[in-house]
C-alpha cells in the first residue's frame, strides 16, 4: 500500500509526513495482536489525512506557470525576493558576498562570547576561594580569551549548542546531579564526623 504510493511520486508531495508514515507502518510490522491493530489504526488514519491533503493540493501536471516554467515553491520564492531586494538596494546587481555574511556570523559570535563571559562572571559568589567550581569556570573562559579568541568564540558556540540540546531534552541530563540529600544522610554523615 505505502510502496504502491511511493511508485506513483506521492512521497514528494511532503516528504517528512511520508518518511513518518512509512516508519510506522514498519513498526507496525514488527508487532502483533492489540499493539499491531492500534498501530495499524494509526497508520490507516494518518494515509487517509495524507491522501486528503494531496488531493486538495495542486496536480504535478499543473505545477506549471502561465509561461511554461515549473512552478517554485515559497522558499524558492523568498530566495528570488531577497535576492532581488538585495541587488536593488545595492545597486550593483550582486547579492550579498560571503565576506559580508561572514563578517557578520565572526562579529555575532564574539557579541554571543562576550554575553556570555559577563553572565559567568555574574554567577561568581563575591568571596569566591579559588577552588569554587564557578571562579574556575570564569577564570578558565578569561585565560581562554587572552590566549585565543577564536578558540573561546568556537567553545562558546559548542556550549550554546549542548544547552539547546540538554533544553529540547527537557533537561534531563542535569536533572539527577541537583538532588538533595535526605535527611537520612545527613544524620550517617553526622554520627561518622561526631
């Protein structure tokens, strides 16, 4: 059934949506009794959807514009416009240069690494001794910075990507280092230190 669809082209049509579909349809496979047939209800439901959602939109065959051209679709159609309204602003007819574009990526990440040195130093206690873990992480981004700042733009750049990701996981990861400790423990570590 989903081969046949994907034999006549439907799987263009929205290639994320069908990609799912086909992956459950071979988890479904891999199942059976009440699990297969919710899984199976489930797909059914998700391919009629598909199917709606396909005839509803333009035929293959009419994808084309009055002038003979296959028709673009609206990312297509923002790059054309920005292109356009780049090369008018400029006068030039030349759309923005990679030297541009990277000098403002190199200029926002420093920007971003700056931000976040002054955050760091914000979270240090006023009398820090030189063992607490947040002065070391401060002390350790300065050193960073004098010795190489491109190194301390590309870390900072790794550590926005890792709170992204501990962020879209939910925050899962630092979740089990926070826990307090019982009362229980705390009375053990007393009768041991009394």
């Amino acid at each position: 059934m989903i081969d046949a669809r994907r034999e006549r082209g439907d799987h263009r049509f929205d290639p994320v949506r069908f990609r799912f579909i086909e992956a459950l349809a071979r988890r479904a496979a891999a199942h059976g009794g009440d699990a297969r047939r919710i899984l199976d209800d489930r797909m059914a439901k998700l391919l009629a959807a598909y199917d709606e959602d396909l005839e509803r939109a333009p035929r293959a065959d009419s994808t084309t514009t009055q002038e003979g051209q296959p028709h673009r679709g609206a990312l297509a159609e923002l790059v054309d416009h920005i292109g356009r309204h780049a090369s008018s602003s400029r006068g030039d007819g030349a759309a923005l240069d990679s030297k541009t574009l990277s000098y403002f990526r190199n200029t926002w990440s420093r920007l971003s690494a700056d931000r976040r040195l002054t955050q760091s130093l914000a979270t240090v206690p006023q009398n820090a001794g030189p063992l607490n873990s947040r002065h070391l992480v401060h002390r350790s981004l300065m050193l960073m910075r004098e010795l190489s700042p491109e190194y301390l733009h590309r870390f900072m750049s790794y550590v926005d990507a890792l709170q992204w990701v501990d962020q879209a996981n939910g925050g899962s990861a630092s979740a089990g280092t926070d826990t307090p400790r019982t009362e229980g423990n705390r009375k053990s570590a007393r009768s041991r230190s009394g």
